[in-house]
C-alpha cells in the first residue's frame, strides 16, 4: 500500500527520463523523478516537507484526503496557434 495523505498526478514527459509530479490538493507542491517509483519517494517525502513549511509560516494547512489517488499519465499538451 502506498502511504499518502494527498492526491497525487505523476506526469510523463517527452524525455523517457523524466517524469513530473504534483498534488491537486496542496497548492504549489511539485516536483521532478526519473521514474514513477522515484516521484513517488519523491513525493511522500516532500509532502511532509511541504506541509511543515507551511506550518513554519503560519500558512493554511490542506486537510488530509481521505481517499488519496495517484494518476499517472501523460503530460498534457498545450495547443499552439499559429497565425
């Protein structure tokens, strides 16, 4: 069982080496793994960083999920218009 307190998005990328990650439900929590078992570590443990940061500086703490998920994808593509 993967122990998280918050949602997680694992996002591939182009570059088979790097995947992104961040948690919809704590605002500017991202970060960067080699693979989807990196991010994971990755994130675990930033979360708790993340989260005793935001109590160092008196700023809201997100309520835990109390039913996390994690989505693994693919990065979303971002159209380009061209003229």
């Amino acid at each position: 069982m993967i122990d998280l307190k918050y949602s997680l998005i694992i996002e591939a990328t182009e570059d088979p080496n790097f995947f992104g990650f961040y948690s919809p439900d704590i605002e500017g929590f991202t970060g960067i793994g080699h693979s989807v078992e990196d991010c994971l570590y990755k994130a675990k443990w930033g979360m708790e960083e993340h989260i005793n940061l935001l109590k160092e500086k008196g700023l809201p703490i997100p309520k835990p999920n109390p039913n996390p998920t994690i989505v693994i994808t693919n990065e979303k593509k971002v159209a380009v218009k061209t003229a």
